[in-house]
C-alpha cells in the first residue's frame, strides 16, 4: 500500500488506513463530474460550510475583500478555517474582508492546478497552529503528471457567461519530472437589473423593507433653520424632510472577472535517498467592483451661496446641503488587480527508515484598488469649489456639463500587500515495535515571517471622498513553532494519536496546544473514533494594525429623532474602527465523536457529533452600548454629530467610533452524516450514490448585552444566515462510453431580519420573523468519453431555475430581497466542457 499523509496527521500512513478525525475527500474525478469552474462555487455548496463563506458574488464597493473568496467551516467564520496549499501555509489575501477578517482568498488556486482537496472537519491546532479551529481545507496540487492534456469549457445564465481554458504538460526523466500548469478563467457582469425584483433597495412591494437612502438626487438642505427636499424632488421619492434615492439598479450581483495562472512543479532525484522538489505559482486576477453615486451629507460641510444662480428656495441665508447624491457624476466603481506568487524550495528523503523535508517558502500578495476621474469619485473640496462659482447647480436633479463633472471628479488609488516567508523541518517513521505494532512519530520545527499592509488613498485620510468604506492596516509578526506527533497501536484493535504544538508569537506571546485522538477498529465493517483538542485563533493582523477604518450600517438615530423628525429614518450611518494592540488570542476546544459502517464492501456510513467552544473571542464593541452611552450627548467623541440647527440639543449623527475586544464567546456543535454507494449495477451500467448531510444543533454566543454591563446568550442556529439543514447529493451512473451525474444542492430554511426594528440592536432572540425559505437546486451532467483522448461534457447548474427565495435582510449587506451569502441569484447556468488528452 502507497503511504500518504492526509491533513490532520503529519504521519505518513497506508492509503486504506481510517482517520480518527472526519476527513471529506473530493477528487481530480469528482471535481471534473461537479461541473465546477472555481473552488468558490464548491465551497459554497459544501454541507460543512456555513456562513462566512463569501465569494465575489455580492462584492460591491462597499466590500473591503473585492474580488476575493473564502471558505468558513462550521459558520464560524473565514479566519477560524486554515487554508492550506500541499500542506503549507500562503499568504493572505492584501485585503481583508469586512475590515478585519483575514482570510486565504480561494481564488488564487486554479481548479485545473488541484489533483484533490482535503477538508478535515475538525479542530486541528496542535498539528498546524493557528486559525485551524473549524477545520482545514488542504488543497493538493496536481504533479508528477506525464503528457499534456488541455481542457476548453463555456457556460451561460440570462444574462451571464463564464468561459476557461486550461492546459497541463509534465514530462518524467529517470529521477525527475516537471509538471507546468497553465489557466485562465474570465466571468462577464450580471447586474442586478438583469433580475427581476433584485435590482431596487425598496422592497415594500414584495413585503420587505424600503431601504431607500435619505442622500437623494434631488437632495434635500437645510434653509433657515429647517430641513426641506428640493422642490423638484418626485412625488414618489418626497418624505417630509428628505428625498430618498433608489441605489438598486447601481449593484452588480457578480462583477466581471480575469484570472491568470501560471504554476510549476518539480522534483529530481540528486542522490539515492535525497531529493530536491519546487512549487512555484504565479497568479494574475483583475476584477470590477460597483456602487451607486457618491452619497452625501451634513458631514462633508457642503453649503451653497444664497445667490447661487439655480437656488430655488426663498432665502437670504447661505443653505446648508443636507443629503445629496452626485448622481450626474455616475456610479462608483473599482478596477482591481491581484498578484499572487509563491515560491517553495526544499530537499527530502529518508534515513534509516525515517522521512525528512526541508524546505523554504516565499509567499506574497499585492493587490491595487483603482479608481479613475470616469469612475464617479467625487472630491468634496472641487465640488464645494464649482457650487460657489454657480458652475455646479445641485437642485433639481439635473445632469450637470460634463466639463464640470470633470472638474469636480478625482483619481484614487488603495494599496495592500501580504508576505509570508517560512522555513520548515520535519521527520516521521517508526519509532519502536511493539507487540500491538510500530508506534509511530513525527516531530517538526517552523519560522515564519508575516506581514500586511492596507494604504488607502491620502484623499480618503483628508476626509474629501464620502459614502465608501475605507481601510487602513500595517501590521507584521515572527512566529516559531514546534510540534510532535505520535500514533500508538494499542492493544483490541485501539490507535491511539497523541499530538502536541508551541507557538511563540512576537506581538502576544506563547500558546500550547494539544491533541488526542482514538480510532477502535471493531471489525472490517465497523470502526468507532473520538477527538479531542484545544485551539487558538491570534488576533488578525488587521486586528491589531488596523488605523481609522469605515463600514456603513442602517439603522435609526431613536436619540436624534426625539429632537428633530428629520433624523427618524432608518439610513447609512459610518462605523469607524481602530485596532487594538493588546489583543489577546481566541482559545477554543474541538471534540468529535463517531462511527464508520461499512455493511457491503461497496457501502460506507459515517456519522460524527461535533463541537467547537471558543472563548476570548475578539468582536466589535457592542454597537448598542456605545449607541445608548453616548450619542445622546452632542459633544461625546465616541458619537460624532453635526452642529444642531438654532434652539435644538442634537445635531445630525455622522460616525461612530468603535474598536475591538476579547469578549465574546460561543460554542457550535451538530452532526455529520455521510452516505456512500460505489459499483451498483443498474441498467448495464454501474451506478455511484453520495450524500453528505450536516445538521446545526447549536450555534450560542454570548457577548454583552446593549448596556454593556451584563451577558447574555443566543443562539444563532436557524437564524439569519445560520440553516439548521444543508445537504448535498449525487447519483453518477456509468455505462461505456456515457456517464450521467445528478446533483442536488440543499440549504435549509433560516429566520429573516435579526435586527427586527433596524434600530442598530440586533434582537433575533426576542422577536420571531418570517422564514427564509429553503434553496433546493438541481445540476446535471452528461459525459461522453467515445472519441480517443477526449472527453465531453455537457450540463446545467440549477437546471430548473430556481430564483433564490425572498428575505427582508439584515439592513447591512442584504438590502435587496435575498441573502446573498447563502443563495445563488446566478440562476440556470449551462455549459459544456472539453478535455483533451494526447
């Protein structure tokens, strides 16, 4: 039997050999029968996932990952899943995800490049160290390949196409082989307005909410002391002190797309027992981001002459420019480009019956965010400028000269850049001989060197662009580890793993972890397994190095609106975030329990209970209190306000400033259950059954409560964006030269609108919404294989249509009638596929 190392252990063992720890295997084969073009598609239809998985679905420019993807096991979140390429560490993506979520973006590893991927289900901290709390996804790399095979795919939605073309050539000497991969992926806009009832903010028509922004086009001023829409503003969009604008039709549901790679992979033989391997990748992606004009309000401090030409109000005073939006200017929009390369050099081999590797890796990410003086970026300075000179007339809704618009319009620029150098040694084999068999061991040292950085535009730091969401983060570290690991045969059939890790970080200190693990093989057709072991996450390094920092949220100002009604509408107010040095690292504790059945050489049944504890867990200061402590007070520096209008106590609320803490905690556990079919014979053909089903029995966090002085826990399962239910199957049937495969995707049903009054106080444990409804999707397949070297593919993804079902949101990122974390809008996705072998 060929020995192999599988994630979860860094003992080589037999091939056949059972895993005390739920291992999901999908290989080169079932890769190509899934009909999948990117590892996000997968991913996001994996049982195991949950919420945090995110992709470029949905990535508008108020993201702060555009054009990235990451997977997040058990839902816990995008850093609490390790990512790993053949085993090793890469770098991060340059830019973070909602700020602070760092994350291995999925999008810089082509499909074509990957001979399987791994998904340990499972905490694995004392085997690699940090961020491995839900699990670890190991993607292994095609190598060692021989000949050359090239594969032409196309695909189309109402609206939407995806097309690739990927080509591996590998050539074997007597002690080498080098396997070159090439692949280019490109993906064309699907906007909003190209789906029926996707493409408005105001839902009230399909029972949902009217999230409308007060920043309208018309806009609406402050005239002698009181707030008046312009009056041009349209019947339909007028409230009594604001005329709201529909940003709908600004969104992009997946934004065009380019990716590039390039990877290289060799190994020759320079001794009988040494060999020296390389892994080199280089990967081109450029991706669009897109939202509606620039948003405007009393913070920017815009005014506008009481003799300004256009001036449609009776007043002798300068007005004051309350909410406007610069629609004449166009949308938003980002043009980005990330490069990723990585570099790994080592030598292994072996001595006296004990493997070793060495090896040296040099991992970077840079990306650029751009923005040119046609892509709507509006400086408030040149606007100010062209109002007071009566070239820019901001009433009536107007479409200003384009020579203006010119003048008034800036080029933007925001940087990132993530490093990552290692070194790493490691040795396994047997130990000693016992009369139960060998134990095993392996041992391992590694240094690794992390760094990030987040530069946004000066402009953004001078405070002259308005309405997006800004980062800035520069942070590094040095971690040094060391582990063991070892696998005692006990007596009755009983394994026993024992692992242990150290880690000593630079900035927060030293962490031990270990692990435990039993696997009782009962008899060939059942075998019973238990894990157990501690885990930590450390703070981002966005966490700790993140400078003032912007996202957007929808809420009501309840303390404004008792002052002045003009403040009463729910809209977009600006939450500012700094990092916080003294984090201390998320702890966590894993434990699995389960069974493998196998009844019929060709069945197989497992099924595993779960749980994951985490404590310390960094989060947000809770909104609420800050909210409640100190935006009732005009002069607080936590709750930043305009200067109040004559005989009023309260000004217009423009940020809050927020930071981080380890505070939460939180424990998720459910059931896992997999069904697998190989070789039944039905209709002269073999047919192949699958199902991979995964159940969230609990997912409670606790965290602080709206006053900041007490705890309290919910429970997010069967929440928003927290399914109970979500399984996946597949019947393959196979007969000479045709294969036919069906797939069905399942996500359960979920609670809508966990902020039930989108008053800023999520309160999804009091209240009881509507149901989300399920997704249930079905793809198909058909493959020929009777052409030599070829094989064709032809299938559907969602093949009957399946819209995704209506939600209210959360007044955060789904603001448009469905969750767009969890359903597809894409709708039937067909394409073919051709591989050629020679």
């Amino acid at each position: 039997m060929e020995e192999v190392a599988v994630v979860g252990s860094r003992i080589s063992r037999n091939a056949e050999f059972e895993t005390a720890t739920p291992i999901q295997v999908m290989d080169r084969e079932a890769l190509e029968k899934s009909g999948y073009t990117n590892l996000q598609q997968m991913f996001e239809k994996n049982p195991a996932a949950g919420n945090g998985t995110f992709s470029t679905r949905g990535n508008n420019q108020d993201s702060t990952a555009n054009g990235a993807a990451a997977v997040s096991l058990r839902g816990m979140g995008a850093d609490a899943t390790l990512v790993l390429v053949n085993g090793r560490r890469v770098a991060i993506s340059a830019f973070a995800e909602s700020i602070t979520t760092n994350f291995v973006d999925i999008n810089s590893i082509p499909l074509a490049a990957i001979e399987r991927v791994e998904v340990l289900k499972d905490g694995a901290s004392a085997i690699y160290g940090s961020d491995a709390v839900a699990g670890v996804v190991n993607l292994v790399l095609r190598e060692d390949f021989e000949g050359a095979e090239v594969s032409v795919d196309y695909g189309g939605a109402d609206g939407y196409d995806e097309q690739s073309t990927s080509a591996i050539w590998g050539v074997n000497g007597d002690n080498s082989n080098l396997t070159v991969i090439f692949d280019h992926q490109t993906n064309s806009t699907l906007s909003s307005t190209e789906r029926s009832g996707l493409d408005t903010a105001d839902q009230s028509f399909r029972g949902g909410m009217d999230f409308r922004s007060s920043r309208g086009y018309p806009g609406s001023f402050a005239v002698d002391g009181e707030f008046r829409p312009d009056p041009a503003c349209p019947p339909a969009q007028a409230t009594d002190t604001a005329c709201v604008y529909d940003y709908g039709p600004w969104t992009l549901l997946t934004p065009e797309a380019e990716r590039t790679g390039v990877m290289l992979l060799g190994n020759s033989h320079v001794s009988d027992s040494v060999e020296f391997f390389t892994e080199m990748a280089f990967q081109h992606n450029t991706s669009s981001a897109q939202g509606a004009p620039t948003p405007l309000d009393a913070d920017a401090g815009l005014t506008v002459p009481a003799d300004h030409p256009d001036n449609p109000f009776d007043s002798s005073a300068d007005l004051e420019i309350y909410r406007y939006r610069t629609v004449d200017a166009g949308a938003r929009q980002w043009s980005i480009e990330t490069d990723n390369l990585r570099g790994v050099f080592g030598l292994r081999g072996s001595v006296s019956n004990w493997n070793w590797e060495a090896s040296v890796q040099r991992s970077r990410s840079e990306s650029t965010q751009t923005g040119d003086r046609s892509q709507g970026w509006v400086r408030t300075d040149l606007l100010q400028r062209e109002i007071d000179a009566g070239r820019y007339n901001p009433f009536g809704g107007v479409q200003n000269p384009q020579s203006v618009i010119d003048a008034i319009t800036t080029s933007l620029v925001r940087q990132g850049k993530s490093q990552l150098t290692s070194a790493n040694f490691t040795i396994d084999g047997n130990l000693l001989d016992t009369s139960n068999g060998a134990i095993a061991m392996a041992a391992g040292v590694e240094h690794r060197e992390e760094e990030v950085s987040d530069i946004p535009d000066d402009q953004f730091q001078r405070g002259l662009i308005f309405g997006t969401e800004s980062v800035s983060a520069s942070a590094s570290r040095d971690i040094s580890s060391a582990f063991v690991e070892f696998a005692i045969p006990l007596p009755a059939n009983v394994d026993l793993t024992l692992a242990g890790r150290y880690d000593d970080y630079s900035d927060f200190g030293s962490t031990t972890n270990p692990m435990a693990n039993l696997l009782w093989t009962a008899s060939d057709q059942l075998s019973l397994r238990a894990s157990w072991g501690t885990g930590f996450r450390a703070p981002s390094l966005a966490q700790i190095g993140l400078g003032p920092s912007e996202e957007s949220l929808f809420f009501e100002d309840t303390y404004g609106c008792a002052v002045n009604s003009a403040y009463c509408a729910s809209t977009d107010y600006n939450i500012v975030f700094s990092g916080n040095p003294d984090l201390e690292p998320e702890e966590s504790e894993s434990f699995n329990i389960g069974a493998v059945l196998k009844p019929l050489d060709a069945v197989q049944v497992s099924l595993d209970y779960w749980s994951v504890t985490q404590e310390g867990k960094i989060d947000e200061v809770p909104f609420g209190y800050l909210y409640g402590l100190y935006c009732n007070d005009q002069d607080s520096d936590i709750c930043v306000r305009s200067d109040p209008l004559p005989g009023e106590t309260l000004g217009g609320l423009q940020s809050i400033n927020s930071g981080f803490i380890n505070i939460g905690e939180q424990t998720v556990s459910g059931v896992d259950l997999s069904l697998l079919y190989s070789g039944l014979p039905l209709a002269g053909g073999d047919l192949g059954l699958r199902l991979d089903y995964s159940y969230l029995a609990e997912f409670e966090r606790v965290e602080l409560d709206a006053s900041g002085e007490n705890f309290l826990t919910r429970d997010l399962a069967g929440e928003y964006e927290y399914p109970q239910h979500r399984w996946a199957a597949s019947a393959d049937w196979a007969r000479e030269s045709f294969a036919f495969t069906l797939g069905l995707n399942y996500i359960g049903e979920f609670e809508d609108t966990p902020d039930i009054d989108f008053d800023g106080t999520l309160d999804y444990d009091n209240n009881r919404s509507r149901i989300v409804d399920a997704f249930l999707t079905v793809n198909l397949q058909a493959r020929y294989t009777g052409f030599e070297n070829v094989v064709l593919s032809l299938g559907a993804d969602n093949a009957l249509d399946e819209a995704p079902p209506f939600a209210i949101g959360d007044g955060d990122s789904d603001l448009y009638g469905y969750v767009s974390s969890q359903h597809d809008p894409r709708g039937r996705f067909v394409y073919g596929k051709m591989v050629y072998s020679f």
